[in-house]
C-alpha cells in the first residue's frame, strides 16, 4: 500500500463530517428529510454522470453483471440508511459525536468483516493489537459523548 492511498483514503474521510454538516443543514432548512435525501442522491448522481462524461468508461458486460453477487447490489440502498441517519441525527448529537459513533461502529464491522473474509474481503485476523484498536476507538467515543 503506498502513501497516496492513505491520503486519499484520509481525504475521503475527511469529507464525512462534512457532507453529514452540509446534508443535515439542508434537512433543517427544507424541514423534509425525504426532500433532502433526493437532493443529496440526485446531485450525487449528477456528479457521477459528469465524470462519466469525463472518463467515458464502458457498460459492463452482461456477464460480469449477471455473475455479480446478490449483496453487491444492495450499497445504494443501505446508503440510504446512512444518508437518513446522519439527515435527522447529525445536528442533534454534534458533529464529533455522531461521526464519531458512526465511524466507530464502521470499524467495528470492518474488523469483523476482515476476521471472517466476508463481502470479498480477505481475511485479516482480529489479533490483541487490532482488539486494542477497536477498544480504544470505543473508549474515544465514550469520552466525547461524556466530555
């Protein structure tokens, strides 16, 4: 793994409390958490469709759409879920907490979805260290919302 991929893998968390300020920030002001999760998706797809428009990359092939797992499609929806959350509950708990909570619990399900291979990853197994990890990142979580 080379050091730009930590960047970018760092920026792209960065972005999270943002989007989660800027998405529940027009929640309050629309007063329809439905009308903003449109808004939200719509110019994410927007977006999307200009970098297509950028790249020109190829529709996959049939084969490789219809060998694609059942649970692979399913991201947008459980997006959805992420997209609510963080629409009615980000301004309510504060930023550092609910990011906090929820990259926790990302973490969380990533360490096991690592332990066991899950959803195509390899397996890394949880060891002390990673358990540590995870303890202290619960730790952190506790001391914020108490603090």
């Amino acid at each position: 793994m080379n050091l730009l991929s930590y960047v970018f893998a760092a920026l792209a968390g960065l972005t999270s409390p943002v989007q989660s300020g800027a998405s529940s920030q027009l929640n309050k002001d629309l007063g329809s958490p439905l009308w903003t999760a449109l808004w939200v998706y719509a110019s994410g797809l927007a977006g999307v469709l200009i970098v297509q428009l950028i790249i020109r990359e190829t529709w996959p092939a049939q084969k490789l759409i219809s060998g694609t797992h059942w649970w692979a499609w399913t991201g947008g929806l459980l997006s959805i879920g992420l997209t609510m959350t963080g629409l009615t509950l980000a301004h309510k708990l504060g930023s550092g907490l609910y990011t906090g909570l929820s990259l926790t619990a990302s973490l969380l399900t990533s360490v096991l979805l690592d332990h066991f291979g899950l959803m195509g990853f390899e397996p890394h197994r949880v060891t002390a260290m990673r358990g540590v990890g995870a303890a202290l990142m619960i730790a952190g979580i506790w001391l914020i919302a108490k603090f």
